[in-house]
C-alpha cells in the first residue's frame, strides 16, 4: 500500500496555515548534521529482516518565530545487512535508501537552555535492495515523523538530539542521530 499522495497532501496543508505567522515573522537561519543509527525490524518479502546501520544527515532551514520552522536536508539512512535462515541455507538480505527531507518543525523553549521539538515532513527518496542476489530498485516519496531536544551551547550552536520514524512504503526505519546546529541571521 502507498502512503505517499495523502502525506503530502497533510504537509502542505500544515504549512499554507501556517503561512499568515510566517510572514509577519522575525527568524534565523540554521543549518546542522546528525550521525545515529538507524533500525528496520520488518518482513520483507516473506522474510523477517531485522538490522541495524549507521546513519547520517545535513540539513538547513528558517525558524520563522519562537514556534515555527521549516526545514530541507539530505538523509542516508545507511546499508542493511541480514542474513536469514531458509530451508537450512543462508538467503543474504540488504537494503539502503537515501533521499531529501522537507519538513514543518514546532518547537517550544523547556527552560533557558533546551528546546523541545516536532517533525513532520516528506521523504523523497532511493533505495534498493537484493535478497539471494535478486536486486529490487525503488523510488517514492512518504511520511516521516519524528521528536527531538535541543541543548544551547551557545548564542548561535546548539547540540541536537532526534528520534524519527521513516515510512518507506510498507517498511518503517526508525533513526536516532546527535549532531550540531548552527544558527545565524
């Protein structure tokens, strides 16, 4: 099942509401990168597949206010490796996606320091993956969603904790990154 036209459609809902506050707003500028991991525990075609990677992203945007941005990055959700047990041989399976984000980013400040936050946004991504040698090509695009913290280092740097949720069609990697943030006017 594709979940790709109605998150879309929910994202830009969101942010055409949310434009009369946009414009009348004083923001920055920001711009980071996050290293983690990310998990997929799914089946995939017929076959349990449950592993782990390294994942990494860049991303850049415009806090409009003290409650709105909008962001755009690059995200590598890594290689997945797994080997399976079938009929007593061992069926190698891999899989990897990258792709570019867009989101709506709500924060509220929780104390002088940290800043809380949520994302919702669209994935538009590449994967592919291959069990016993058969190679599977994808393109899509779909929703991702996801919680963070933010911590002020100083004036302008920020240390930034997520926790996101990517829907690729019919398999969900969750992903987990720290990085910096970098913020300017």
């Amino acid at each position: 099942m594709k979940r790709s036209i109605k998150p879309l459609h929910a994202l830009a809902a969101l942010i055409i509401g949310a434009l009369p506050t946009v414009a009348a707003a004083d923001g920055h500028w920001y711009f980071g990168g996050a290293i983690g991991t990310a998990n997929i525990d799914e089946t995939i075609s017929g076959f349990g597949f449950n592993a782990d990677s390294t994942s990494y992203r860049f991303y850049g945007g415009r806090q409009f206010n003290d409650y709105f941005g909008l962001e755009a990055g690059y995200l590598d959700l890594g290689n997945f490796n797994e080997q399976v047990l079938v009929g007593g041989s061992v069926v190698p399976i891999s899989a990897d996606a990258d792709g570019f984000t867009f989101a709506a980013v709500g924060s509220v400040a929780a104390g002088e320091k940290f800043r809380l936050h949520a994302t919702i946004g669209s994935f538009f991504w590449d994967g592919a993956n291959e069990i016993a040698g058969v190679n599977n090509n994808v393109s899509d695009a779909n929703i991702f969603f996801g919680v963070g913290l933010s911590y002020a280092l100083t004036e302008n740097m920020s240390l930034r904790g997520d926790a996101v949720r990517y829907e690729l069609d019919d398999v969900n990697a969750n992903v987990f990154t720290i990085g910096f943030q970098v913020g300017f006017k």
